[in-house]
C-alpha cells in the first residue's frame, strides 16, 4: 500500500513538471529558446521600419502636391449633309483640364492616374518630366514615387500626346524646389531632354478654351509665333454664289489678343517657360 502512494506521488510530480514545460513552451516565442535579454544601452523594444526618404526642396523629407489647368484639343465627328450626301468630319474643339502631380514615399516609379484613360505618348512625357525635373532640381526621386493625374470634362476619354510635357517637369519642379503657380496663367508644349519647348497642335482651339475658362496669359512654344487662320472667300457667278476658305498665315500673338482677349507669351526653353508661369517672389 505504501509503495503503492509512493508511486502515485511520483507520477503526479512528474505530470506538474511536463505541464510546466508545456507551458513555458507556448509561451516562448519562436523555436522555444527565449531572446536575448537587451545589453548595455539597449532596450527591449524592436527598431521601427524606417519610411523611404522624400525628396528635398522647400520641405526636406517631406512631399507635395501641384496643379495647373491646360487646355487641349478634343476631337469631335459630327455629320454634315442630310440623306445620301450625309458625311462626316471631324471638327476640333478646346477644352481645360486639370493636371496635378504628387510626390510620396515610394519606389521611384511615375504613376498615371487612368481615369481618363492615358496614351503611351502622355506616358513616356511623363517620365521624361520627371528625368528632367529631378536632373535640374538635384533631386534623388528613387526612393520617391511621382503620381501624375488629370481631372477633365465628361466628354474626354482618353488623353495622349506630348504637350503637356513641359507642364508636367514646371509642375514637379513647383514641388521640389518649391515656388508657386500662377493661377491665371495657362501653357502648352512639348519639352525635350536640354529644356527645349517644342510647338503644338489646336493653337487656336486652345487660346479659345483658355480665354472661355478666364485665364489672362497663354505660354506658347516661340515655334508657334504664326497660326493658319481659314478665311471665307465667296464668288457670284450668274446668280449662283461659290464659297470657299482660303488659309491665311497670321501672327499668334496679334490673332488671339483681337479675337480672344487674352494675352499670348512665348517660350523657347525650360528656363523661359517657368519665367512666365511661376509666382514672383516677393520683394524684401
């Protein structure tokens, strides 16, 4: 009987020793062995992910965001005619959009924003903004991401080409090097890799668009100093009269402030370009 308790006895001990064990094995993290206990100086706390740099300019560490209003041409098909000489042309038309660019924390990628869809053209300006704003700017955008986006009209579907290039790099460096737009001020063209402006279609379209959404000065590419305006020229011949349009070469800058109202500078590089559209600095 006594070896009897004695047996049981053990086994109870050794069944609390096991439930020990069970325990401190649930409860040390990992493979069972319990971490390290901190050194001198050290604490107990794991160190935090550390957040991807921004890029410098007015606030060092810390991004922003841009926008301007351009205009664009949209292209529309209407039909002239009634019954079998019914055709169709295409008529082009001027419209503002609202282009906007934000610096954040990334992996050094330029995003386009798809809604409206966006063309390869509108994409590849965009990089080459970005190469160039952050090459003139001093700027290390790898550990950044540049997000462009525009906001349009119901009618726009898509948008493509590449004269919103030099808006694009005027908009990133208002960001980097951080200086203010001016808002009355609207532009189009294209930009290549030394900073040059390069002229544009839908002159005239545009210089519309531009006036109708109350902007009072219109950048354009020094290229684009004459515009084709299509004159009306009509013929009687015995009753019957004979219309036709001829085109007319005229001066950009004097055709937009007569039938617009708006005035018209031109810009031959980068440097030119954000001369006319950037905020001037305050006087001391």
């Amino acid at each position: 009987m006594r070896i009897r308790e004695k047996t049981l006895t053990i086994l109870f001990v050794l069944s609390l020793v096991m439930n020990v064990f069970l325990l401190a094995a649930v409860l040390v993290p990992g493979n069972g062995i319990p971490a390290p206990l901190p050194g001198p100086g050290e604490t107990g706390t794991p160190p935090a992910a550390t957040m991807a740099a921004l890029p410098a300019g007015r606030d060092a560490g810390a991004g922003g965001t841009a926008s301007m209003q351009a205009p664009v041409t949209l292209q529309k098909v209407e039909i002239a005619g009634i019954g079998p000489f019914a055709a169709n042309r295409v008529v082009e038309e001027g419209a503002m959009v609202n282009v906007s660019v934000e610096v954040v924390p990334g992996k050094g990628r330029v995003l386009v924003q798809t809604t409206p869809l966006m063309g390869i053209v509108f994409q590849d300006a965009a990089n080459h903004a970005v190469d160039l704003a952050a090459d003139r700017s001093r700027t290390d955008l790898t550990r950044s991401d540049i997000i462009f986006s525009i906001q349009s009209p119901d009618e726009v579907s898509e948008i493509d080409g590449p004269s919103a290039g030099a808006l694009m790099t005027a908009l990133l460096l208002s960001v980097l090097e951080g200086f203010e737009l001016n808002e009355s001020v609207t532009v189009t063209g294209t930009i290549d890799e030394d900073g040059n402006i390069g002229p544009v279609g839908g002159i005239l379209e545009k210089a519309e668009a531009a006036a109708a959404s109350g902007k009072t000065l219109l950048v354009l590419p020094a290229k684009n100093n004459n515009v084709v305006e299509r004159r009306e020229e009509a013929r009687v011949f015995g009753g019957l009269r004979i219309a036709r349009q001829r085109p007319v070469v005229v001066d950009t800058r004097a055709y937009v402030k007569e039938h617009f109202g708006i005035r018209v500078e031109y810009a031959d590089t980068l440097d030119d370009f954000l001369a006319d559209v950037r905020v001037p600095a305050a006087a001391p």
